[in-house]
C-alpha cells in the first residue's frame, strides 16, 4: 500500500459525505418553504381600500386586512386634544400623536388591533385612557393607540395606508 | 463477530446514559457490527430502499396532510391547490403520487428475491410472514390512499373495492354499509379513508421494525443459501452494507426522480383529474398498476364469490409458502428445475398484470383463466411436487464469490423486468372505434420543453373569445397569467384584463350581493350561460360543459402495445395525449356522418369523440378569432393555441418541474457515481481475499 492512498481515499470520502449533505438540505428546502404562505394566501393579501364615510365621529369601526383586524376610528376633539398634550417622552413607547396619524387627518386614526402583548383584540372605548382595553392581560392604550399600563412592550401598530381622497383610504 | 456487550462509549455521558438505556449498543449491534454475508448481491438492498420509501411517503404525506382537505366538495380542489399555489406543493404530491408506485416496483423486486433464493424457508418462515402482512397494508394504504384526490376513478376504485366485501354471504352488504358510513361512498367513507390512510403507514413502521427485528434474530439469507460458518463469510453491516445500500438507494432515486419530473402522470388515470362523479362510471375502470394482476384474478372466475375469495386467496397463500415448497435447498441457483419455473411464474404474473389492465371481453379473459390457473397451480401443486422430484445441484461448502458475477446478469434481467411490470397503460377516455389522434409538434414537450409565450397568449384569446361562454376555468385565478412559465402577460395587463370581467361579491353592509370589476387574487367567473348543472343539461342536450383547467390532464387515448413502454423511456417520453385529443376533437367535426351512423336530436358528429356524438357545436371557424401577431386565423391555429392553452393551465408549473427536474438528474449522477466508488473502495479489502 502506497502512502498517497489513505489521502485519496479520505478525500472520496469526503467528498460523498459533503455532496450527500448537499442534496440532504436540497431536499429539505421544499418541504421547509411549504409552509410558507401560499401564492393564493399572498394574493389574497393585496391592498383594501376602505370608505370613511359612513363613520360617525367617536365610532370605531374594524375591517379585517390580510386576516388581522384593522381599527379605523373617527376621533373626537376631545380625543384628538388627550392624544397630543400628553409629553411623549413620559410614554413607555415615547412616539407623538403626529407619527400616528397621517397630516391634515388627525381625526382618522388607523391601527392594527391586535395587542403587542400576546395577540388579543383590544376593546375599544374601554380602560382609564379612553383608548383601548385588552381583556386578557389588562394591557391600556390611549386614544391614539399607544401603551400606558400594564403588559404590552409597545403601541398598537399603524398599518400602512394612505388616503385616496378625504372620506377614502387604501390599506396595505 | 457481533454481540450487545462490544459496543464501548468512552464518552462519559453516552456511558451514563447507556448503563440506563443501551440505545447505542442496539444500534451499534444491530447497524454497524451486525454480520451481514459477505456474498449478497445487489437484489438483497431492496429492503433498505423500501425502508427509504416508507420514510419519504410518510414525510412527503405529512406534508401534504397540512394542505388536503378531506371533504367530498373540496377534496378535488384542494389537491390542486396543492398542484397550483403552494410552494413546492406540485413536486411534494408528485413525489408521493409517484413514490407509492416506486414502493411496489421496490416490493415486488424484494418479494421475487426472496421466491428466488428462499428466503422463506426455515428458519425464517416468520420473517417471511410479517413480510405478507406487510405488503397486505401496503395494498391497503395505496388503495386508501388513492381515493383521496376524489377524482373519478378515486370514486370508482373506492366502490369497486368496497363491493368486494359484498360478496360475503348474509352479512357481506352490512359489512359494505359499515365500510362506507352510507348507502354509496360519500363524505363519510372519505373521512375515514383520510384517517386510515394517515394510521396505517405507523402500523406498516411497526411491523417493518418487527420484520427487521426478526431478520436480526436468524441472519440474512444469501444467494447461496447456507448459512456462514465463520467470520470469513460475513462483513460487518457497517460500513459494507451501508454503503452498498446507498449506492443503490441512489440508483433507485435516479429512475424515481424521472417519474417525478418528466412522466409524473404515466401511471396515473387520466379519468382522476375530472372531478368524482357519482352519477357518472368511466368507460374503463381500471385499478393503480401494482394491483394488476389481482384484478385479473378477480375477473377471471365468473362468479362473485369465487372471484374474490381467489383474488384474496392468491395473496394469502404466499404466506403457506414456507410450508408449501418441500425443497430443502434455499437458492434457485442450485435448483436446476425450480429456477425455471420460477422465471415462468415470473411471467404468469407481469401477463396477469398486463390482462388485468385490458378489458374483460373475448381472449382476454380466456388467457386471464389459464394463467390464473397456472398461479395457483405453481402454489399448490408444482412447488410441493418440485422438492420431491428434483435432484438439486451440490452445494458450496462455504459461501463463494462466484455469485457475484451471476447477480450482474440477473441485475439486467431484473431490471427489464421490472421496468415492464412498472409500464403498464394509463386509462383511456375513449371507446374502441375510435382512431388515435394526430401527434401535434409541442413547444413544451420533451425533457428541456418551455410553453410559447405568444401561443399561450393566443390561445387565452380563444378560451376568451369562444370557450368561455360556456367552458369555467375555475381553478385559475387572474394573477396566473403573470405567473412565471406562464402566458408572461404584465401585471398592469393581468389588471385590466381582470377588470374585464364582473364578479360577485358582498353581502355588503346592506346585507346585498353586489357585482364588482375583477381583481388579479379572483378566480375566473363561472360561465354567464348557464347557472347550474340542471340548467346547462337542459340547455345543452343532457351535458354539461367540463371545466377546462384541468382538462388537458382528463383527456387521454390509449397508446396501445407496445408504444405505452417506449412512452416511459427518456428521450421517447410522450405525456401529450391530452392535447393531442384536444386539437383532434376540435378539428374532428363532419358536417355528414360517414355512411351507418346515425347522429341522434342535438349531436354532432366528430370522429375523435367516444361514440361519435358530441353535444358540443363545432366552435371554432376559420377567422372567428383576431390575431394582431400575424399568426394564421385558422381552425387548425386556434385548436393547437388554445390546447397549449388548457396543458398550461392544467400543469401551471411544467417549465419549473422539467428544470428542478434537470438540476435533480445531474445531481443525483453526480451522487451515485461517488457512492459507486465509495462503495469500492470500502469492498475493496473484502474482494482481495
């Protein structure tokens, strides 16, 4: 036996092992993305367009985009006024009324509803901030969405949207 | 050379775990060590392949268990959907659809290896019997198995099968109704179907664990046929077997992946792409390829009970076989008479195959009674007869080398083989009097085939200009036209094109339904002439217009011997027999019947339809249809443009399935070629002695 065989033959050995490794996660890739969503659920997601009118001022109505819960709230002065005199930087998420609305439609208020804690529906015109209440884990949002008390790490999230034309507005 | 007490961690805390469960000393005793005789051929790594298939269609259904909905009005669908919008959803159905075929090629050659050098024999009649059991809830599952998709012959082969047991005397139409959950198959019968054949593939692992366990207990059986004397006769299982396993292991899924990526519906039916129907029985009912040649059993015996206790029976006796061969000596090689006769019983069963995919009329069923006979009759009278008659060859003292060379032979036989046993013919939409569509020039055809772009956007012109009045395309959503390997429109084209067509939508907050202008995420709008089945029957002369987006799949003729095998071959494959009928039927109509046909109230006569008698009036006539790409505005352009059409609609990810495919191909040569010399290399010390 000479001395270059055990090299050649590690170096077949290896190369077998590395190209089956190859092929293994190959093969795995399919069944990984699989459950990735689908093409009909993704196209399913496209943007909605909602219309404002219809909502009386102080009313929150919910609409439902790629499965989630959409609130969209007509906001009163008085809840416009608690939103912004409030000093962000006391807030355990610090972000102005301003970053939550879009300019000239302060009274449209268009957020996830979903709670940041763990994934529950938030009630709306419930709990000492005239926000939002979430019944599982007392989680308290104001009126413009963003925590004050209790478990939630952060504000109600603001999907993306714009306003297609005053009482219009198209989700996503 | 082997024994529990060898294996040694040194590893502290694999020692401490071992003192409390020896897992790696029954693995290492039962893997690695385990004397395995060093003369076994190629024919002894079917067991490892089969264990391989067994693991791949228990994951690859797991995996399609999370997308299929087991309910009659969306079992069809959501198998497409798989087919159409999940990712990787088409290759991960192929592989299963396929891999069940791949398991009975696999079984079957692991079952004639064992006739072969019986394998059965004392002592290893146990062994052999949980293999029986084995392939009996194989059989079991595959059929379950196949009624999942609920397409037509899904819906047949589960009412045919069930019916068996109606044969029963007294008590066999109560066993049927318990069976179904119903007065027919229906909802329930399919449910519980999902169910079993979701349990069924753990109990096949439980009894393979038993059947393994039992093959560790009295050694492997050997192309010789006597049992090793010394460790100079056996090699350690790893790595010797292991090795010699993979190689073929990929071997096997070299010939798999050219099923799953370039022929995935050569053993299929045709008729299970239309929806079940159970109003409506296919013209030819035939059962999955590896139930052949006991359906020929069945229908040999012209009387129902007989037929089934005989189809049973024909399964059930393999496992007395241990006590029907009196012949001491184990292999064939050293039983001059019995190796003949083995070959002939070889035969008897792929001619049972092939006469139990033919119709049950005239000679074939003669021939079916004759080699029926001779089945049972290689059972009960020749193998008991043999033992005593025959005057075996001496044998070996030690198991030799010689048989090596033999097994190389046997290999190229086998393989011939099998792969006749594999290629058995796909159903046929058709009657017998009709003649073989024209075989059209298709872009996506052969194994690097792409769809023509430009064609298939001529042919959505004439689905939309002509077939749609009456013809859905329901599986297909707007956004598909964008699709990669598709028609290649723009998405700002997909959205006025969508735009085009109204569809209903709401209740809004009225509570109305309201009609909107399409988006790219909906579905075709049905049909706007007729509004449900009972209407377009009455409107149409008792027919109602098919679906088109599987159609190209639903439609075939048959190829007859022996060009269905040449259909299966790289470079010859053929899976156009769907667009082929398509653009044969819509160029087929006569204005006048040929003479002694007579075309009853409302038909038309088109040579290519079973029967002759279409409800469907001629629809396409020279100029109907504007092209703007200067292409011919003939009958002839229309028929191939909207057929090319209808193949992209049925099988959406064809370009993506023939390229993954060719990935696949060059990667698993590359594969094999390295296990190959592997497995040298490590036989190598083996061979020099």
């Amino acid at each position: 036996m000479s001395a270059a065989e055990p090299t050649r033959r590690d170096f077949l050995y290896i190369a077998t092992g590395t190209v089956g490794a190859v092929g293994a996660a190959a093969v795995a890739w399919p069944m990984i993305s699989q459950m990735n969503p689908d093409a009909s659920t993704i196209a399913a997601g496209a943007p909605i367009e909602v219309d404002l009118g219809p909502v009386a001022e102080g009313q929150v109505i919910k609409v439902f985009w790629r499965s989630k819960p959409i609130f969209i709230g007509h906001r009163s002065k008085k809840e416009i006024e608690e939103a912004q005199k409030i000093d962000p930087k006391t807030l355990p998420d610090p972000q102005p009324d301003s970053a939550r609305v879009k300019p000239g439609h302060d009274q449209w208020l268009v957020l996830i509803g979903i709670c940041t804690h763990l994934g529950c529906i938030p009630l709306a015109h419930q709990g000492e901030y005239d926000g939002f209440f979430c019944p599982c884990h007392g989680s308290q949002y104001d009126t413009s969405g963003r925590i004050r008390r209790g478990p939630a790490p952060a504000n109600l999230a603001v999907p993306p949207y714009e306003f297609v034309s005053d009482t219009k507005i198209r989700i996503g | 050379m082997s024994g529990p007490s060898t294996y040694q961690p040194n590893n502290a805390f694999l020692k401490w775990f071992e003192a409390r469960l020896p897992l790696g000393g029954l693995i290492h005793s039962s893997f690695v060590v385990y004397p395995t005789p060093r003369n076994l051929n190629y024919w002894w790594t079917f067991g490892a392949i089969l264990s391989f298939m067994l693991g791949a269609q228990i994951v690859t259904g797991i995996i399609l268990t999370m997308h299929y909905t087991p309910h009659v009005d969306m079992a069809f669908n959501s198998v497409e959907h798989i087919m159409r919008d999940v990712n990787y959803g088409w290759l991960l159905r192929y592989l299963h659809s396929n891999g069940a075929s791949m398991f009975f090629v696999a079984v079957y050659i692991h079952m004639f290896r064992g006739l072969y050098y019986g394998s059965y024999k004392e002592p290893r009649e146990v062994l052999w019997i949980l293999g029986v059991i084995i392939y009996l809830l194989m059989m079991a599952t595959g059929f379950l198995g196949y009624t999942l998709p609920w397409g037509q012959m899904s819906f047949w082969g589960a009412t045919v099968i069930t019916n068996f047991f109606s044969a029963i005397p007294l008590v066999g139409e109560s066993i049927v109704t318990w069976l179904w959950g119903g007065y027919a198959v229906g909802n329930p019968t399919l449910q519980r179907f999902f169910s079993l054949h979701y349990l069924l593939p753990f109990v096949i692992a439980g009894v393979v664990v038993l059947h393994v366990w039992a093959l560790h207990v009295v050694g492997q059986n050997n192309p010789v046929g006597i049992d090793p004397k010394s460790g100079q006769d056996t090699v350690p299982f790893t790595p010797h077997a292991t090795i010699k396993d993979g190689f073929m292991v990929a071997l096997f899924c070299l010939f798999f992946a050219w099923f799953v990526f370039y022929i995935p519906n050569y053993l299929g039916h045709a008729d299970n792409y239309t929806q079940a129907n159970p109003g409506v029985t296919p013209a030819h009912i035939v059962p999955e390829w590896y139930y052949l040649p006991f359906y020929a059993i069945l229908r040999a015996i012209p009387n129902k009970l007989a037929g089934v206790i005989a189809m049973f029976g024909s399964i059930l006796i393999l496992a007395f076989l241990p006590w029907l061969d009196t012949s001491r000596v184990k292999s064939a090689t050293f039983r001059p008479l019995y190796k003949q006769f083995f070959w002939v019983f070889v035969l008897v069963c792929l001619g049972l195959g092939y006469l139990g995919s033919r119709p049950a009329e005239g000679g074939y069923v003669i021939a079916a009674r004759i080699l029926t006979a001779y089945y049972f009759i290689h059972f009960l009278i020749v193998l008991p007869l043999l033992g005593l008659i025959e005057t075996p060859r001496p044998l070996p003292n030690s198991i030799s080398e010689s048989v090596l060379k033999k097994a190389a032979v046997l290999l190229a036989i086998g393989i011939g083989a099998a792969s006749l046993l594999v290629m058995t013919p796909s159903a046929f939409a058709q009657g017998h009097d009709t003649p073989h569509p024209p075989r059209n020039k298709w872009s996506f055809a052969g194994g690097f085939g792409k769809f023509d772009e430009a064609q298939l956007q001529r042919g959505f012109k004439v689905y939309k200009e002509v077939c749609q009045n009456c013809h859905g395309l329901s599986l297909l959503s707007f956004r598909n036209l964008a699709d990669p390997g598709g028609p290649g429109f723009t998405p700002a084209q997909v959205q006025t094109i969508a735009a085009d067509y109204k569809i209903q939508d709401g209740p809004n907050d009225q509570g109305e339904m309201f009609e909107r202008n399409g988006r790219p995420a909906d579905r075709f709008p049905p049909p706007t002439t007729w509004k449900n089945e009972a209407q377009a029957r009455a409107l149409y002369n008792g027919t109602v217009p098919p679906d088109m987006s599987v159609l190209a799949k639903a439609r075939s003729y048959e190829r007859g011997f022996p060009w269905f095998l040449l259909d299966a071959l790289p470079f010859l494959q053929y899976q156009e027999h769907g667009v082929d009928y398509i653009v044969a039927l819509l160029k087929g109509y006569k204005d006048k019947p040929p003479e002694g046909v007579t075309i009853p109230q409302g038909g038309y006569y088109n040579e290519y339809f079973p029967g002759h008698s279409i409800a469907m009036p001629p629809p396409l006539t020279d100029g109907r249809v504007d092209y703007t790409d200067g292409s011919p505005a003939t009958v002839d352009q229309y028929a191939r443009d909207v057929a090319a059409f209808m193949m992209w609609t049925a099988e959406p990810h064809l370009e993506a399935r023939k390229r993954i495919g060719f990935q696949v191909m060059i990667f698993l040569l590359i594969f094999a070629g390295l296990m190959y010399f592997t497995k040298k290399k490590v036989w190598r010390d083996v061979h020099a002695h």
